[in-house]
C-alpha cells in the first residue's frame, strides 16, 4: 500500500498536515509518541475522508527510532511516496539552563532522526525514482537568534541540508522541499517551556503576536499549495516570507547581536 509518511503528527502542524494530505485522498501513516492520540485521529481520519489511516508509535530523540520505523514500515510492506519530516521542539532562554540531555535530545529529533528518515526512505524513492520529502524547518533557520540558540541553529541546518539534497535527487525525479512555518498556534510554547518569561522576551507570546500568529490549518494549506508549486524553499505567510527576505539582508552579527538585547531588556536582564 502506498502511503503518506508524516512524523510529529499527533497535533499541531503534523495533524493539520494529516488532514490535508487525507483530503486530497492520501493514504496515510503516521508517526509520534502518543499512541493514544494517534489511534484517535487514525479513526477520525479514515471517517472522514475514506482513506486508510495507520500509526506507528516512535520516540524520534532516541538515536535508533528512524531505522526502527523504516524496519517496520519494510515488514508492513507499505510503500512510502511523501515523507513529511515534521517532528521536532523547541527551546529558548539561556544556553547551558538546560540540561545537556535535553540539548542533545533536540539535536538528536530536530536533526539526526530527520537525517536518518531522509536517507533511509529517500534511497528507496532514488530507486523507484519517484518520491516527494517535505522537511519542516522554521522562520528562524534565517538567522542566528540569541536565546533560541539550539533550536534556531537546527532549524537553519534543517534549511541548507534540504537545500542541497534538493539538487541531488532532482535527477532521480525526487522532489524535496524545506518548508517553514512562523508562530503557528499550536502546544509548541508549552512544550518548549515558552510560555514564560522566556517566551516574551523572544516575541513569541500567542497573545501580544496575533499579527503574525497562523493556525495549523493555515500552515498546512499553505504547505499544500508549495508542494503543488514544486517549490524547494515555502515560508509559510506573507509577513514571514517578508522577514526572511529582510533578515536576508543584514548581517548576521547584527540580527544575533539585535536579538540579544532586546531580549535582556525584554526580561530585565542586567549584566552585573
């Protein structure tokens, strides 16, 4: 059976991406840790569209998960033609006020799990020579941002990978796309302990951001519309394909040194 691929997928941006890919009559198969949620909108999933709807439960921060799911997903005998490798957290504040685990975990999901999937199911496109890969990235993988330092830094690593890879599976009729979201109404504050002090000082409070504030559904429509574009690099929004473009523009010393102080002013920070 062929199947949509997409990780992260029990809420947020990965669930509004389930539903737009079911709409369009996809079947799919997704990936996350909560088994619960994931059956739930499995079920919720082949009511409403008609589709098959499958789910494997995975932790993507742990270092063998990848070929775990590709293992599986060989077992299963269902054939992958879109990979979405939307699975990832953040984190913000100052770097070191985290636990190194907690560091190396982000690393681990944001990068070297989406890597892993990457190859693992892009070598089996190369071959069949067909196949799309979306990777997610975000508006901060433009520029350095201070206090946002591991997320952003993988974010941009998740850009310029995709970037290049782009070209290299462009003769094997692979299409891959980086795609990245702005604020995006969803758990991501919570779960990236955002919803804080932290949070404000970087400008991502729900509540002071309604301007440039998207919801998942938006972010998936606008995924949609990329991919049938055949783009290589979507931003989703107007105001943030703006920015991008802007921080494009200036220098990155500048953007970090720029971030940095307004968010010790923002939090009151006073060097001592």
């Amino acid at each position: 059976m062929k199947v949509t691929l997409i990780t992260g997928a029990s809420g947020g941006i990965g669930e509004a991406i389930a539903h737009a890919f079911a709409k369009r009559k996809n079947n799919l198969l997704l990936v996350a840790r909560n088994s619960e949620k994931l059956n739930l909108l499995c079920k919720k999933l082949r009511s409403e569209y008609a589709v098959e709807a499958n789910f494997i439960s995975a932790d993507l921060s742990h270092s063998n998960a990848a070929e775990e799911v590709f293992e599986t997903i060989l077992a299963r005998k269902w054939e992958v033609e879109t990979l979405v490798n939307n699975a990832g957290i953040g984190s913000g504040g100052e770097f070191g006020t985290r636990t190194l685990k907690e560091e190396m975990d982000q690393i681990q999901l944001n990068i070297s799990s989406l890597v892993a999937m990457t190859q693992l199911f892009g070598n089996e496109m190369k071959v069949k020579r067909a196949g799309t890969i979306i990777n997610i990235a975000s508006v901060v993988a433009f520029a350095p941002v201070a206090y946002m330092a591991n997320y952003g830094a993988s974010k941009a690593f998740v850009k310029t990978f995709t970037q290049a890879i782009a070209q290299e599976y462009k003769p094997y009729r692979v299409h891959v796309m980086v795609f990245c979201p702005g604020l995006t109404k969803t758990n991501f504050n919570a779960a990236a302990g955002l919803e804080s002090e932290a949070g404000d000082g970087l400008g991502l409070s729900y509540e002071k951001a309604q301007k440039i504030l998207q919801t998942p559904e938006e972010v998936a429509t606008e995924l949609m519309r990329a991919l049938d574009k055949k783009k290589i690099v979507a931003i989703s929004g107007s105001k943030n394909s703006f920015a991008a473009r802007l921080l494009g523009l200036l220098p990155s010393q500048w953007i970090a040194k720029a971030a940095a102080n307004r968010y010790r002013k923002k939090v009151g920070w006073i060097s001592k």
